[in-house]
C-alpha cells in the first residue's frame, strides 16, 4: 500500500481543459487579434500561468497584460465549466479510508486551486495543496513534489505521483517518487511513455490497483494503454 498518493490537479482530477482554452482564446484573441492553436497552448499545459505567457507574448509586459486578461475572465466562466473527472472523488475517498496520504501538488495559485477543488468538491478530500506560489520553482522541478513530501513526512519510494502532462512525471521523478501517466488528459501515450513512467492509468480507478510492493521488487508494468 502506498503511504501517499500525489495528484496534478488540471487534467487529473479536474476536467479542466476546455476552461482553459476558453480562457487563452480570449486572451489572445484579445491581445493579438485573432486566437493561438489549441494545439500550441495545450503544450504548454502542466506549467505555471506566467511562464505560459511568456512564452506566447512579444514582451514581459504583454505577458503580465495577458495573465490578467486571462485571471479576470477565468473568474467568470470558472465555476459554471468546472468539474471532477467522474470517480475522482471515489478514488480519494478510499484512499484515505485506507490511511493513504493525499496532496495535490498543482500550477495553479493557491486561491484558484481551493476553487477548483471545491467546485469538484474534491476540497475535503485531500491532506495538502502545493501550488504554484508556495515554491521558488514550481514543476517539471521537483521542488513542489519534495514540499508535499516533508509536510506529510513520506519517504519518496513510498509515494505514487499521478499526473497526465510530462511535466508533472519529471517533477515525481526528480523527487524520487513513483510516477503514473494518467491517460484521460490532453496528452497522447507517446508523449506520457517518453518520461518513463512506473504506470500507465487508463482511468482514475486504476489508482486503486497498482501495487506499491510490485515497484519496489521490479515487476511493475504499465499498461498497454489504448
């Protein structure tokens, strides 16, 4: 049995997606007359909200017009198009009955991430919330996942880290935890099997079936996938 199980938040355990593309459409819409790609903005998708505006905008300055652009509309279309991935709060509720650790170690700022999770009503649910402003270097550097770590007091190999960007395996992995693609996000298998992770989860149950011994004596293998 795992000690702790650390959850990504957007993507993972709030679907999440479509407000945030709504919210770049507009904003650049707004900023640079006309719409960026889904496609481009979906890879950025994992990282902190500043760092995506800077790599879209022409300036520091354009970046933090367009963060606000961005914040002021995610507040009134937030509510209304957020919602749990269905058995995510199914899953954290017989984790804990099980005395498993649960943290949410997201991008997001800690007042919109609290939002999130109550809109989900996920809120209650879990032990910790590591965002994106309580960290000098949030993800893909592991220093989010190692601050979850020492305020539950876990021990690294005892923790699965479930995430479906790149950048939340490579903030597990660089932690020393166990890491699991979660394949019910935006990104392909491709992309998620590049990072090496321990597991491959088809849905969010399947949080419930891996085995922290199975890791720890080799024979762990993840799922073929789709």
């Amino acid at each position: 049995m795992w000690s702790g199980v650390f959850f990504d938040l957007d993507g993972t355990l709030a679907d999440t997606v479509e407000l945030i593309l709504k919210c770049f459409r507009f904003t650049t819409k707004k900023h640079f007359g006309q719409s960026l790609p889904d496609a481009d903005v979906v890879a950025t998708l994992g990282i902190p909200l500043p760092v995506q505006m800077k790599g879209f905008a022409r300036s520091a300055e354009e970046a933090e017009l367009m963060r606000k652009t961005y914040i002021a509309y995610q507040d009134i279309v937030h509510d209304e198009m957020v919602q749990s991935f269905p058995g995510a709060s199914s899953v954290l509720r017989a984790l804990r009955s099980n005395g498993t650790k649960i943290a949410v170690v997201t991008s997001k700022r800690a007042g919109i991430a609290k939002r999130t999770l109550e809109c989900c009503g996920l809120w209650e649910s879990v032990d910790l919330v590591v965002c994106a402003d309580q960290v000098q270097r949030p993800k893909p550097h592991p220093e989010s996942v190692n601050l979850a770590l020492s305020e539950l007091g876990l021990e690294p190999d005892r923790v699965v880290f479930v995430g479906d960007s790149p950048f939340d395996l490579q903030a597990g992995k660089g932690a020393g935890t166990r890491t699991a693609a979660a394949l019910w996000g935006p990104f392909n298998l491709e992309e998620l099997l590049a990072e090496e992770p321990d597991f491959v989860l088809d849905a969010i149950e399947d949080v419930l079936e891996i085995n922290a011994e199975e890791v720890a004596n080799g024979t762990a293998l993840p799922s073929p996938g789709p």
